[in-house]
C-alpha cells in the first residue's frame, strides 16, 4: 500500500513536472483538468497530514497570509545594473576597453540574450530548493519577496537533476506578459483604478504587494540569466553553457540567446533581433551582450558595485512616428472622467495602424502646447498604449504660434452639457452628472462585460441603440427587457434569434455571485480583487451595506481609498434603490462559501502564539501550518490570543499566558486542532 508521504512525494512530483512542461517549456503534458485533479489530491493530503507540507510543496504557490512589511534581505553579492550602447560604434568602444584589460576577449566570444523588461529578483536557493526571494532594491540590500516569488508560477520550487551549487543565488526578471498587461489594465479601467503605464510598472508593483494572492493573481512570470555562488563552482565554464544549465535545473530561459564568435557577428545578430523584440509578448529592451567565457568575467571584474565590465546592454531607441493630429476629442469615462484623446492621421508604429492615441490630461495638453493641425510625435507606451509625446520639432525649430491659444478643458461636458468639475489636487476634470448618458453607457458597458457580468451579446453598440431607444435608462433595466421583445425586435441589429439569445445571457447572469455584481456595480477603486475580498468577507450584500468604511477597512487587502469609496456609494440613495430593484428582479445577492483551504479553514479567527522548541515541527513549519488553516501568529500573547503553543524551555510567554487565563497547548494539540474539519 502507498503511504500518504509516499503518494504526496509522487503528486508533488507530478504537479511540478507539469508546471515546469507549462511554465518553463510552454509544452503543457497534461490537461488542466488533470492538473487540477493532482493539486486538489495533494491539498486534501496535505491538509490531513501536516506534517507533509513542506515549504516548498507547489500547494504553497497558493500564496500564504499577506505581510505587515517585508523584510530586508542582503545580497551575497551585489545586485548590478548594465551599461548601455545605443549603436554598433559605442559597443566598439566597450570592447576596446575591455581588450586594454584583458586581450583575450576580442575572440572568447560573445552570449546574445534578450534584456527583459521587468523586476530585477534574486532567487536564494540552498540544496537546491527554493529558500528565499528578494528584490533589486539599492543592489546590495532588497526586500524579501519570498511569498510573492512563490506564486510566480515558473519560479522553480525545487531543482530538478543536479551539480547545483549548495547555496546559490539566482538572478532573473520577473515580468508580466503584454496580454496580461492588456488585461489587467482592462479590469482597471472597469473598476475606475488608474491604469498601469506598463508592464514594467505593473510588474514591480505586483512584485511588492503584501498579499501574495494578489500577486498571483496578477500573473507573474521569470525569466533567468544569471549565478551568483560565493565559495562554490558553478558545473559550467561559459555563460552560454550557464544558460543551458539553468534550463535543466528547470529555470525558464529566454530562447532567443546567442553565441556569437566575435563582434563582428554579434552585431550582425543583434541586427536579426531587433526586429523580433517587439513581436515578443513580453517587454523586452536591448540585447544584453556577455563575454562568454565565465573565468574573464572574474578578470574583468566590475566597476564600483554598480556594472560589470562583462556585459553590456544594446539599447535601441522607441519607435516613434510623426503625424498629423486631426483633432483633440474627449471622452467620458465611467467615473465623470473628461478623457481627451487624439485622432491622427492614421499612421504605423511598431507593425500596427494608430489613429487615435491617448493624450493623458488636459493640463499635459496644455504644457505641451498641442494644438489640433499640429505635427505630433506618437509612440506606444509599454509598447501597448498609443500615445501622443508632444509636437514634432521641425527643421527650423518650432514655428512661433500666431495666436497665443491653448486647448484648455471644456466648460461643460460634451455629452450632457453639465458644467464640469475640477477637484482639487486633482489633474482630471470631471463630469458631476451621475446621470449623464455618456457615463451611463460606459457604466452599462462594464456591467455587461466579460470579466463582469459577462452578458454575451451586449456590447458598445447594443447598449447605445437600448439607451437611444429609451428601453433602459440603467442596469437594473435589463432585467427587465424580457417583457419588451416587440420593441427590442423593432431595433435595428435585433433580430429574432440573437434577441433570445440576448435575454437567455441577461437572465443567466442573475446567478453571478456577489463579488462579480460588486465588480459590475463599478464602485470606484473596487477592481475583480478587492470585490471578492468583500464578498468573501461579508457574504451577503445586505451586510456590507450596512458595514461602515472603518468596518470595511479592517479587511486585509482593502486600503482606506476602497472602504471610503464602498461605504460612500452605499451612503448614496440612488444607488441603495439600485441595489434593491437588483434584488427583487431576482440577482444573486450572496458569495457562495469558499473553498476550506481559501478561507476558512479549521484555525479560521484563531490567533496563536508560539514559544519554546516544539518536539518535531520547527517554528516556520508550525507557523505555516496556523496560517494554512485559516489561524494567524503573532509574537505577544494577549487576552486576544486563542492559545499559547508551547514546547520545551518556554519561558516569560508561558508565565503571561497563565497569567491572563490564555490556553497552553502542545505540537500534539495544534495539529489536532489543524487538522480538524471546520
Ligand atoms: S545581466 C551582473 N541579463 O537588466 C548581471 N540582465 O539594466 C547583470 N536584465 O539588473 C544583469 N534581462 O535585471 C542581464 N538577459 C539579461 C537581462 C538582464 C534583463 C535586467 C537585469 C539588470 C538590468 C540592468
């Protein structure tokens, strides 16, 4: 028969494999179903026998309890930034200098990689698993992000084959991919959040939250590069071999690398790479050129703690285009946001036609000193976003203006006419109107889409013909279009079957649960995350809107701007009326209960304190058992505290925790308290 260790090790295996093919490979082995049947095995087996989750067991990829702060975490070595050459000639200059140092360089050869754009990290790992993960930070002292690298789901937990280096620190970029970049920004638009400005950004921020569910959430991935090991020799002799090395280890590495035999070949491939970078689905900014041999890394050392002398990036700079701008046009956003945005000729930038480009503000309109019929120069920001820099210069300079005018925001909204706002502090002017039919279209949007309330069949055009042909003047009036289908007929684009269609999805979507209507409701700064926070809070709608910000703002996860913005919009009368007539057209107002191992759990609202040497768990391990389920740990006992787990040479939290009437339990305790079924 297989022990349950034994089955555990197998499923672990199993699971890692699978994310490796996924992840690192991008050749998934088996169906997601399959995967999920594995991971739920191994959480049911972990759960009833503790003592199996090990740190790094790939359940822990779930993310653990979010951080006060994190801790300072100090490079073995120094984290290095690169210099930069912009042209074949500058890059010439380094080999130049290097050669002074070391003559052998000219012909050891050159590794092309391509310079991801993201979070520098560094990945501790000691006897091959995973122990802890930092940032950059100043190079020689980052934070320690170790739960968050956990969920990055590429980061391999545990190495695969052997030769590594007792103790090593690995270094890479964590990075999100352009897709889901697009998306996210998507679902921040919706929930009214300003938008990242690119995956750099997003990736760094992800990278920092203090709840790694979020992060995970997020999407994360690593790319790795480089070996750091003080003391200890690296299998491999060349920076090429290290890569391949790293790749068996199960590190994910940019396939694009290149040996190249001199510079001569390097800049021809440089050349043949150029292009690829922008068609690549994450942000990638150079080329990054390393002599290959490692022993003249060594000879060649770094200058100060801050570059290597070894490597270089080749930069290139971002495409940017010059065209017409046609006309400022201005859009109203979900929030009363007045958005003005540029109609250009249209002209192509990095492989795709831009007419329209964001122009930011109307204060950056203003300082630029824009003018429609002006010559603009256009790029796209994280390579996504098209959006206007400022004027082009011309060869003579800027021609003086004849008239000294600016494009200033309008006095009134150009969808109601309502006199517009300007907060103050604020670069943004909005439209006060909560009424006005442009916010409402984009607010009707939003409820219907995908990452919503996901009513197929009810796009921009859809709710503009409903709200033109007065059938909903707002959501909770599609609800009730089933009674109007003459009408909806009589509508240009709806015909019959697609109409049923449309009412079928709309009455579908009544059973979305709680944290999706609090999404599709588009309460300001609420996004997908901090909805399902609250639903899973609260669980019911009626509760939250009976909690007050301070209430709200107790959650983990949820900052003052969100429990300010939630209790604000259920202070609103309108908007409780909303909510009501929601209910009684029959909406789901409740958030199914989760999963044991996401909320909940045995330990759920329990605080324990941990003291002395337990007999076999060590206080990490035992730490991570309370908070795996649902408990928490902190270092002071108090009247709060549920109980004192103690082990052998306790001493002053023993004494406080009699003292205060606080339960004193063993190892052999907690884990029954663990274990059991909430
Ligand atoms: S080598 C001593 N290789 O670029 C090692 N860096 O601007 C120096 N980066 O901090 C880094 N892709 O975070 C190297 N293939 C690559 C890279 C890369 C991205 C980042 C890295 C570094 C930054 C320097």
């Amino acid at each position: 028969m297989t022990t349950p260790a034994a089955r555990a090790a197998e499923l672990w295996r199993l699971i890692e494999r699978a994310n490796h093919a996924y992840y690192a490979l991008d050749r998934p082995e088996i169906s997601d179903a399959e995967y999920d049947r594995l991971f739920r095995e191994l959480q049911a087996l972990e759960a009833a026998h503790p003592e199996l989750r090990t740190p790094d067991s790939p359940t822990g990829r779930i993310g653990t309890e979010p951080a006060a702060a994190f801790r300072k975490h100090r490079h073995l070595v120094p984290m290095l930034s690169l210099a930069n050459a912009f042209n074949e000639a500058e890059l010439g200059e380094w080999e130049e200098r290097n050669a002074r140092l070391v003559p052998e360089v000219r012909q050891a050869g050159y590794t092309l990689e391509v310079k991801i754009d993201g979070a520098a990290v560094s990945l501790t790992y000691a006897d091959g698993l995973f122990v802890t993960g930092a940032t950059r930070g100043n190079g020689v002292e980052g934070e320690d992000v170790t739960a968050n690298l956990r969920t990055v789901l590429n980061v391999p937990l545990r190495l695969q084959g052997g030769g590594w280096p007792k103790r090593m620190e690995v270094r890479g970029e964590v990075y999100l991919s352009k897709s889901r970049f697009g998306k996210l920004n998507e679902e921040r638009a919706h929930a009214g959040d300003p938008p990242f400005a690119n995956p750099r950004n997003a990736a760094a921020g992800a990278l920092r939250q203090l709840d790694p569910k979020i992060t995970r959430s997020r999407g994360l991935r690593i790319f790795c590069f480089h070996v750091e090991a003080p003391g200890h020799k690296l299998p491999v002799a060349t920076q090429h071999d290290l890569l391949q090395q790293l790749a068996t280890w199960g590190f994910p590495v940019e396939h694009h690398h290149k040996l190249t035999p001199d510079l001569a070949a390097a800049n021809r491939e440089i050349a043949n790479l150029e292009p690829l970078l922008e068609h690549l689905d994450y942000g990638a900014d150079g080329v990054v050129v390393k002599v290959n041999p490692l022993d003249l890394h060594a000879e060649l050392g770094t200058i100060g703690d801050r570059e290597p002398r070894w490597a270089i990036a080749r930069k290139f700079a971002p495409e940017v285009r010059i065209t017409r701008l046609k006309e400022i046009r201005v859009n109203v956003g979900r929030t009363g946001a007045l958005n003005p945005y540029a109609v250009l000729e249209p002209v192509e930038i990095g492989g795709v036609t831009v007419s329209t480009a964001t122009l930011h503000n109307f204060e950056l309109i203003a300082a630029k000193d824009i003018l429609p019929g002006d010559l603009v120069e256009v790029t796209r920001a994280g390579e996504v976003i098209p959006q206007v820099l400022g004027r082009a210069p011309t060869a003579h300079g800027r021609p003086p203006r004849k008239h000294k005018k600016t494009f200033g925001p309008p006095k009134t909204c150009p969808v109601c006419g309502s006199r517009v706002e300007r907060p103050k502090d604020e670069v943004m002017v909005y439209c006060p109107n909560v009424s006005c039919p442009g916010r409402i279209l984009e607010s009707i949007v939003h409820f219907a889409s995908r990452g919503t309330m996901d009513i197929r069949g009810l796009g921009y055009e859809r709710v503009r013909s409903l709200l033109e042909a007065k059938l909903i003047a707002d959501v909770a009036d599609l609800y009730d279009l089933k009674n109007k289908k003459l009408q909806l007929l009589a509508l240009e684009g709806f015909a019959e079957k697609s109409v049923d269609q449309l009412l079928a999805a709309i009455e579908e979507s009544k059973q979305r649960p709680l944290s999706t209507l609090l999404f599709a409701l588009g309460i300001r700064h609420v996004g997908a995350e901090g909805a399902r926070l609250l639903a899973r809070h609260f669980g019911r709608m009626e509760r939250l809107q009976k909690a007050t910000a301070a209430e709200i703002g107790q959650i983990r996860g949820i900052g003052p701007a969100i429990a300010e913005a939630v209790a604000g919009f259920f202070a609103e009368p309108r908007n409780r009326k909303l909510v009501e007539r929601l209910e009684a057209l029959g909406l789901n107002m409740r958030e199914p209960k989760a999963a044991p191992d996401e909320a909940g759990g045995p330990l759920a609202g329990q605080t324990y304190v941990i003291t002395g040497t337990l007999p076999t768990l060590s206080r990490a391990r035992a730490s991570e058992l309370i908070e795996a389920a649902g408990g928490h740990v902190t270092d002071g006992v108090s009247k709060k505290t549920t109980a004192l787990v103690a082990g052998a040479d306790a001493g002053s939290k023993l004494e406080k925790a009699k003292a205060l009437g606080v339960p004193v339990i063993d190892e052999a305790e907690l884990l029954r308290r663990a274990q059991a079924q909430p």
